[in-house]
C-alpha cells in the first residue's frame, strides 16, 4: 500500500514537475539546516512540557529545566543531521547561538502564558504526535502526525494545535495561504473518521513562535501567536476535492505513480526556495 503525506501533497500543489523530481525520480537531497534543527528542537522541548503539564501536575511541569532541555536538543538535532548528510550541515556556531537565544525567548513567553494557550482545568491530553492512519482510494494510505491533540472533557470538544516556528509570526497573506492550513483540515477530516468524533467537535489552531519581533513598534508584540483558520465543512471540501485530484493526477489504480510529464508552476515563491533552480537539465523552468 502506498503512502502520502501532507509534504507530499502540499509539494505536488505548488509545482506537480518539482513533486515529481523529488517522490517519482527521487532526486531531492535534503539536508538539514538551522531553521529545521531549531523547529524540531523546540517543538520537542514544548511537548515535553506538556506532557508533565497535563499528566503530572503543573509545578512538577514548571520546575523542569526546559532551557537545559533545549540545549541539549538544539545539539543532539544538530548531530543527528551531521550523520544524516554526506557533507557538512550549512549551519554556523554563530547561527546556533542566536536561534538558541530566540529559543529561549520563546520559552520564557510559553511558559507566562502557558494556560492560555493550552487550558488545563477540565483538559486532558489526547497525544503528542498523535498519528493520521487513513486509507483512500487506489490502494493508499494518508499518514500523518499531529503535534498535540487535547480533549475538554467538559465540552467533549477536541483541539489539534500544530506549532510552527517563524521569524516573524503569520502575516495576512501568509494566513491565507492555503499550503500553509490545508493540513490541519486533512488531519481534521480524518481523525474525525479514526476516532468517530464529529467534525463539529474538533477544533483546529497554529501556535506559531517568533523569533523575532518587529523594533520600533509603537505597540506590544505578543511572541506567541495564535491562529484558527476556517475549518467548516466548505473548507474541508475544498481540499478534500483538491486531494482528490492530486491521486487521480499521480497514481494509477494500484497505488503505483503515473510516469508522465507533470506540469511546471514557475513563479517567484515557488522557484525561490527549489533544490532545482539551477539545474536546467532537471527543470528548464519552462510550463508546459
């Protein structure tokens, strides 16, 4: 049985050539860098606070020592991604101090409004990491993972938060962009198949954590921002629809990938950030 994941489809969605190279030909090497060792470390020294918070008690959560805990995780992601890649990691020490001073920033404002972001009266936790296992048409599988998942017992509603790291918090833009919230309607659809909860019970929020704040500003930056996009169910069929079309556009009956030319969405945003922008012999940047 085949497997896909929101990566995927959100790849095949900005440029279905690029989704190509990467998941058909297997041409992509990615290689770690500070924005992934830092996002990955502090997402898991938040979930591990969380863990005690919800499981333990909340001053057994406050006395672990989260900055410890982080710099432990920024060093162990860093080696991780050493031995992962054949040349060295793009990341300097000067790269690592600073990331681990706005990671520290960060937790020091997690953890002043820690109840707000994350209730604990009548709240229990449904996981971390919790994952998507879902079958779909053509013999394959939706995987995916949720970064905290919590239940208010009193309510029976059920909230799946993704924390993401950025450098400077959502602007409108980037909360319109579809590639950035379709995911959280996907793991909304089917966790609510996998645990039959109705879709109307399940909320969806980004926890986004900045970096940096803006200098000069006239008014109070929060460095924790929180975001809901529309969840409802004209939303969720929208990208259903969308998901729809990436399987029938890639994969046969069998679950195999169609060997086809995809076409190239070239733009500024898309091309910016492609391993392949400069291997014409890969991508002429040419649509089809």
């Amino acid at each position: 049985m085949g497997k896909i994941s929101y990566s995927q489809f959100s790849q095949w969605d900005k440029c279905p050539h690029m989704w190509k190279l990467n998941y058909v030909d297997k041409l992509g090497t990615f290689q770690d860098n500070i924005y992934t060792i830092f996002g990955t470390s502090i997402h898991e020294t938040i979930q591990a606070y969380l863990v005690c918070y919800y499981e333990r008690t909340i001053k057994e959560a406050d006395s672990l020592p989260l900055i410890d805990i982080f710099q432990y995780r920024m060093e162990e992601n860093y080696k991780k991604g050493m031995e992962l890649s054949e040349e060295p990691l793009p990341v300097t020490l000067e790269e690592m101090k600073s990331f681990y001073q706005d990671g520290i920033n960060i937790i020091n404002e997690f953890l002043k409004r820690k109840n707000g972001y994350f209730p604990k009266k009548d709240h229990e936790l449904l996981g971390i990491e919790l994952d998507i296992d879902f079958n779909l048409p053509k013999n394959l599988k939706f995987i995916g993972y949720m970064d905290v998942v919590i239940h208010n017992k009193k309510t029976g509603r059920v909230k799946i938060v993704d924390i993401k790291t950025s450098t400077h918090g959502w602007n409108k833009w980037q909360k319109a962009d579809k590639n950035k919230t379709n995911q959280l309607l996907l793991y909304k659809k089917f966790f609510s198949k996998q645990r039959d909860i109705p879709e109307d019970k399940i909320d969806i929020e980004y926890l986004i954590l900045k970096r940096k704040l803006y200098e000069n500003m006239i008014y109070p930056q929060k460095r924790i921002q929180v975001f809901s996009p529309a969840s409802g169910k004209p939303s969720i069929n929208r990208v259903m629809a969308r998901l729809e079309e990436f399987i029938t556009d890639c994969f046969d009956e069998s679950g195999e990938h169609n060997q086809k030319d995809y076409n190239k969405i070239v733009s500024t945003k898309n091309c910016k950030y492609c391993e392949f922008k400069n291997k014409p012999e890969l991508c002429d940047r040419k649509m089809l």
